[in-house]
C-alpha cells in the first residue's frame, strides 16, 4: 500500500468524523461544532485531493464514498440505535467487496 492509499484511508477517517459532527451540532449547537465541522470538510477535500494524485479519481471517490457510507452506518448503528437489519448489514459487506474489488484492479502507483 501506497502513500496515496494510506492518506485516502485517512480521508475516509476524516469523512467519517464530519458525519458525526454533523450528528454532534444537531446535540449541541454552537461556534464550536460548526467551526469543527468546517476544519474537518477542508481536511477531508486536501487529503482526498492528494489521494486522487496516485489513484484514479472513480476508484478513490468511490472508495472514500463508500468506506464513509459504510463507516458512518456501523457508528449510527453503535451510537444511535440506526437499525441493523441482515440486510443492511448484507449491503454494506457488498459495499465493502466493490471498494476490495476496486483496490485489486486499480492501476496506482
């Protein structure tokens, strides 16, 4: 695995955290959260950015999207009683399958 990798990886890290902000100024509302909200967006598009460098723009996008998605639905599932149905839980292996699949085919650095 690559530095590309490694720092989209981390992207995905970050995108999850803003969607839990976004979670987190609907608790508590404020300066604070919304300010940490906006830091959090313009890491999370440098870092993606310097990703899409060494992987190709529809596999990074796709596997940071992804990831998020799959990423944030675990953490609404553990944090806000999200449903976790079989099928859901079926659908998001699937998610994860596409973003391996993804990786194994890529033609990065």
């Amino acid at each position: 695995m690559n530095l590309y990798w490694i720092v989209l990886l981390l992207a995905v890290i970050v995108e999850i955290a803003w969607a839990m902000s976004l979670k987190w100024i609907q608790m508590q509302p404020g300066v604070a959260s919304i300010g940490t909200a906006l830091v959090l967006t313009a890491l999370n598009m440098l870092m993606l950015s310097y990703a899409m460098k060494g992987i190709p723009v529809g596999t990074a996008y796709a596997v940071w999207t992804g990831l998020g998605a799959v990423g944030i639905t675990v953490l609404g599932i553990l944090f806000f009683k999200d449903p976790a149905s079989l099928s859901r839980l079926a659908f998001m292996g699937l998610v994860v399958v596409g973003i391996i699949g993804l990786k194994l085919t890529a033609s990065s650095a």
